[in-house]
C-alpha cells in the first residue's frame, strides 16, 4: 500500500533530508516516526532531497506499507473506517510531539503509478535575502539570509529571467561523478516583499546539488553591482564553477512546492524520468 506524505520542516537542526549514520536527519527522524507506528522499519522515497540547513513548505514522500504494516494501521483506525491512510499524518504528528520541527501535514493513498521522486514534473524553492532596506529581523533569522548593502532587485530579476531554458549548469552545481548538470530552469524571478525583503522564486524540472543557492549568489553579486546582469549567462556557458560569486547560506532556502501530472499521467511521467536518468 503506497501512502503520499506532505511534509513541512524546519532544517535548521538537521542534517539534510538523507539518512546518515549518527546523524539528525528529517528522513530519519520521519520513518523512525512511523515504524513506532507499523511495528517495524519504512523506508521514504522523497520529492527533492534537501541540503542540511535547508527548510521545507511542501516536501513530498512517499512509502511502501507491506501488508502486516498496512493491517496495523487499519486495526488501529477500525477497517470501517472511510480513511485510514488519512489517519497516518494525525498518528505521526503524535509521535513527534508537541512543536516538532518536521510535521506531516496531510498522508493519503497515492494514486495508480505515483511515484514521490520521479513522477514529479517541477520543484519550486524560495529564497528570502534581507538586505540594509529590509534590516535585520530576529524573529525570521532562521529562514533568511542577510546580506550587507543595499541591493538592486531590478537588475537580479533582469539577470535571473536571462538564465530561465533548457541548459546546462554545471557553473551553478557542485560536481557529482555520473551526475548530469543539464537542467531545464522553468522561472525565475525576485521581488521585494512588504517588508523590504528581497524574495526569489525558482521553479525547474529538477535542481542539481547546491544549484539555488549558487543561483541566488550569482544575482546577489549582480545587485551589489560586482557583477552586470549579462555575465550570469557567461558564467552559465562556461560550464565550470567560478569564484565570480558565492554560494549563499542555506538558511534563506525553503521548499514551497512540488508539481505532479494528471493521476492518469504519473505512471508515464515517471518511467519517461527513470529512462532518462539512465541514459545520462
């Protein structure tokens, strides 16, 4: 039985999303959740496997119940239950307690063919960067990063839209051996919200590992006029990483959103995504 799982965290505390020995992770602190529940070890198929210090608003997982796990669940909730895939989000978040820093908002029968990872079609993130207009705000100092100056939005935007298409990233992404840098970057844009804070939304099929936040710097040292808005792209097709500009905190960064197909989609979409990560 394969329940979808929404999921919001807090990074701050964790070591990213991946399971590490000895180590506090969300996927760790997740399936040791709910095998309390089933009696026995899940394991997650996760959307987007965030970085430590990274946060997340609308993470999705998934997770195979066997059928011993599932029966559990079902005696738990009574079999004349209407929803008892429902009642796994409300049990977890019992077991994780009162103001936890990974919660489960929402779990729910995945649909025919869904896959948590490869059905996905795009993942959006946000990144909150305050500058000298919008001042230090202690209250949002674990979800944005502060930068000195003040920073011209306008020419991070023009310089963030220049870089949206089907490309490859490489001066954007921390190298991974066999791991493809192609990516196709769907939006991308900042604005400054009601309190002076400089936003940026970016949406791709896919990001390679650290490609945000280098994203991010590259138009933070564009609004601190170290660099024009045309060398982002210069950097781009010089498909190496430079010290042109750095990579921000992880701080700033949350997870927002991921998008899926029509139910009757996912299954093709997620096979189609599995083929071409074996051939790259």
């Amino acid at each position: 039985m394969r329940i979808r799982l929404d999921i919001a965290y807090d990074g701050t505390n964790f070591r990213g999303w991946a399971k590490q020995p000895g180590l506090r992770t969300v996927q760790g602190t997740l399936e040791a959740a709910l095998a309390r529940i089933v009696g026995s070890d899940v394991q997650f198929v996760v959307a987007g496997r965030t970085d430590a210090g990274v946060h997340a608003a609308g993470q999705v997982a998934h997770v195979d119940l066997d059928h011993a796990q599932w029966a559990r669940i079902q005696a738990r909730h009574g079999r004349a239950a209407s929803d008892p895939a429902g009642s796994v989000a409300a049990r977890m978040r019992g077991v994780l307690g009162a103001y936890p820093d990974v919660t489960v908002h929402r779990s729910s029968l995945a649909p025919e063919g869904f896959d948590a990872r490869f059905s996905a079609i795009w993942r959006r993130y946000r990144y909150r960067l305050a500058d000298d207009v919008a001042g230090f705000d202690p209250a949002r100092r674990l979800d944005t990063t502060s930068i000195r100056g003040d920073l011209d939005v306008g020419a991070m935007d023009a310089a963030a839209q220049s870089l949206i298409g089907l490309h490859d990233f490489a001066a954007y992404c921390k190298a991974r051996e066999e791991a493809t840098t192609i990516r196709t970057l769907l939006d991308y844009r900042w604005r400054r919200d009601a309190d002076g804070v400089l936003v940026a939304e970016v949406k791709a099929d896919a990001f390679c590992h650290s490609m945000v936040r280098a994203l991010v710097g590259a138009c933070a040292a564009v609004g601190e006029q170290r660099l024009d808005v045309g060398d982002l792209v210069v950097l781009r097709d010089a498909l190496r990483r430079t010290s042109e500009f750095k990579v921000l905190a992880a701080r700033g960064l949350t997870l927002t959103e991921v998008g899926y197909p029509a139910d009757e989609l996912l299954a093709q979409r997620a096979e189609q995504t599995r083929a071409r990560r074996d051939s790259e």
